[in-house]
C-alpha cells in the first residue's frame, strides 16, 4: 500500500462496461491505460497528452498501492480505487496534474488560438466543475459519517 493509504484492486468490471472512458485496466497482466479517441485532438495534441497525465496518475496509484494488481489476470478487466475517499483522492491528484499540463501547454509555439481556446475551456472545466464537484462530494460523504 502507499504512502497516502490507498488501495487499489480489480473491480471486477468487464472491459466492455468501460471501454468507453479514458481510464485504467489490466491487459492480461500489464496494468494499462486507455485514451479514447477525440476528434479533432491533431489540432491541439496538448489535449490528449494532458489526458494522458491525468490517467497516468491513477495508473501510479493502482501500481504504488498493489504492484501486482494484474497479477495472473487473463483477457482485460477494470481497475479502481479500493474505496470511495481513494478514488477522489485521486481524482483530485489527476485534475491538479491534468491541470498543471494544460497551463504549462499554453506557452508552448504550436498553440494556436483554436488549442488556447480549447486548452482555456479545458482548465475552465476541471477548475469550475470537476474540483468542486469532488469537494462537494467529499463533504456529503464526510456528514454520512
């Protein structure tokens, strides 16, 4: 288990229940991510590498939590936080470093005005939804308790 106390297992969710989100899944026994395909993402690639980032966090979590999470696992199957507070934990650790690329993407010379503005609405989204949706959900889990 790491650091932070989270524990990740196989969900036992079957690959096509979630073969429609950027997410993370054993593959046999490689712990794994998937990106799903967004049009028109060759016009500003910041968007999936960002995406990448994200995800890639959870796949740290899942590995630090239980390196052997794949383990012995045949064909493909999900993979999620163990509890609840794990998986906005990480959810919370994913958005801040998702966010943290997209600032960062637009400085970067190919970013032309249709990738700021879709980077731009990106940060609006984690900043103005997906964050505050998880400190709203932290607090009602906190007063179920």
């Amino acid at each position: 288990m790491d650091s932070s106390g989270e524990k990740w297992i196989k969900n036992g969710q079957m690959f096509k229940e979630i073969a429609h989100i950027n997410t993370i899944y054993c593959n046999d026994e490689a712990l794994t991510v998937l990106l799903q395909p967004i049009d028109q993402s060759h016009k500003c690639p910041a968007i999936v590498r960002c995406l990448a980032v994200h995800e890639s966090i959870h796949w740290g979590d899942a590995f630090s939590s239980n390196p052997e999470i794949c383990k012995g696992n045949k064909g493909k199957s999900g993979v999620g936080a163990g509890s609840h507070e794990d998986w906005m934990r990480s959810e919370e650790k994913a958005f801040n470093a998702q966010l943290r690329c997209l600032e960062r993407s637009l400085k970067e010379s190919y970013c032309d005005e249709y990738c700021k503005k879709w980077i731009e609405m990106e940060i609006s989204n984690i900043k103005n939804i997906y964050l505050p949706k998880l400190c709203e959900e932290h607090i009602q889990n906190e007063k179920v308790f």
